[in-house]
C-alpha cells in the first residue's frame, strides 16, 4: 500500500481510535495522547501492516496493546484521591434520565477492562464479534463470554445501586448522554475499505 494511501486510510480512523481510547482510558486527554501514540506507532509500523487485511482491526490492536503496556508501568505513579476527583453533578429536567445515564457510564467503569472493552466494540460500537476478537487477539467465544459477563455484571451493579459518582470533574449529566452516543456513532461506523 502507497504511504498517501495508508495515511488516507489511517487518518480515517482517527475517531474510531479516538472514542475507543476514551472509553479504556476513561479521561479525554490521555485518551486523545493514547490515539496520538497510536497513530504514530501505526505510521511507524506501516510497513509491516499487510494490504487487504482489516487496518481498523490492525489500528485498534496497536491502540489496545499500548494501552496495556502504558497500564502496566502506571502502578508505580501515585492514584488521584477519589475525594478531589468527585464530581458535582447539573441535574437537567428529566433528573432520574440523567441519573440513570450517569450510573450506566460509572457502572461500565468499575467492569474489568476485558469486559468493559468488549462491551463498548460489541454493544456500542456494533462491531461483530469475529472483528472484536481479532483486535483483542482471542477467540470469538472469549469475546462473546466477556460481553455476556459485562451485561450480567452491570445489571447487578445498577440494581444494588453499586455505580457511584462520576470521576469526570467535568461532564455534566448531558455531556455524559452525548458522549455515549458520540461514541456508539463512532465506533459502529463504517470500516474503511
């Protein structure tokens, strides 16, 4: 694949990239640095990248894998206290909407980050599991047992009312509500060819 190609193709990507970072990392800048580094690993390694293979697929991978690797070296960095990362929420007028929205969005935080992961490719971003598996790099019934787990365990997280507060300082109820369906937009969009 010519490199005025691979960098149309690649650029393509950058919100798919974008809101799956989000999603795993839970924080829009070091979403947006995950991406970044992502686009400049794949444009490094483009010549490894093998032509008629899926590139989202191939993308995602190098996403996912730096941020595990990014993940692994973090324990040593100190946490943010809970107390001054909580946030104070803006009720709109339907408030138990806004409060149902944002115990959704808390409660797929404290899923595990295989599940959580799954289930943000295969729920919101309507990718088929044979997809999904490949960017995580098992098998389909791995993906397909994560998603199972993921729905069961946000189910009982929001019926014993386990969710909590939001983390996000700065997402109000309606940010929270066009983030989600920002990010089911873009990550069930089309693949590109």
């Amino acid at each position: 694949m010519e490199s005025i190609e691979f960098k149309s193709e690649l650029s393509a990507l950058i919100p798919h990239l974008r809101a799956f970072a989000r999603n795993l990392c839970n924080d829009a800048t070091q979403a947006d640095d995950l991406a970044q580094e992502t686009l400049l690993r794949a444009w490094k390694a483009r010549e490894s990248y093998q032509e008629g293979t899926n590139l989202k697929a191939w993308a995602f991978t190098i996403l996912r894998n730096t941020f595990y690797s990014e993940k692994r070296r973090s324990w040593r960095r100190q946490p943010l206290d809970p107390e001054v990362a909580e946030a104070t929420l803006v009720a709109n007028d339907d408030a138990s909407a806004s409060m149902e929205l944002l115990a959704l969005r808390n409660a797929m935080n404290r899923l595990p980050d295989d599940q959580r992961e799954a289930l943000i490719l295969v729920g919101a971003g309507g990718m088929p599991y044979e997809e999904v598996a490949e960017i995580c790099g098992c098998a389909v019934g791995t993906i397909k047992s994560r998603v199972n787990r993921a729905r069961n365990a946000l189910a009982v997280i929001l019926e014993t009312n386990e969710a909590g507060f939001s983390s996000d300082a700065n997402m109000s109820a309606d940010d929270v509500f066009d983030d989600l369906i920002s990010q089911a937009d873009k990550l069930s969009g089309p693949t590109p060819a």
